[in-house]
C-alpha cells in the first residue's frame, strides 16, 4: 500500500509504501492518505552530445 502522509505528523509531506494493515491503521488515524499505486516510469535517456561514445584514442609514437 502507498500512503502519503499528512499534517500535522511530523512525516508530513512523505509518500512511503508499507504493509496493507499498517498503512490502512495510519489512514484510519488521520495520519495519512492513500496513494493511487501506479508504476514508476523513469524519464529516457538525453541524446546529448556529451553522452555520445568517444572515438578510441589515438597513438602516437615514441
């Protein structure tokens, strides 16, 4: 379960997953809120110039 708690707990502002029984006893409480459980997508990858591969070095002879 994904709450979110809120004021005035001192967690305010925290969204944390915890077991179903707690979660909810916290929800009961007035402590939290509950949280829609959606999957995380994390952003894709820049294509910046700076994350393009580097060209093997050069050798120079001695």
């Amino acid at each position: 379960m994904l709450i979110r708690f809120i004021d005035p707990d001192p967690r305010a502002g925290m969204t944390v997953r915890m077991d179903s029984r707690r979660g909810q006893e916290l929800v009961d409480a007035g402590n939290a809120e509950p949280v829609p459980d959606t999957p995380v997508v994390e952003p894709a990858p820049s294509k910046d110039a700076t994350d393009a591969p580097k060209p093997p070095a050069r050798r120079t002879k001695k």
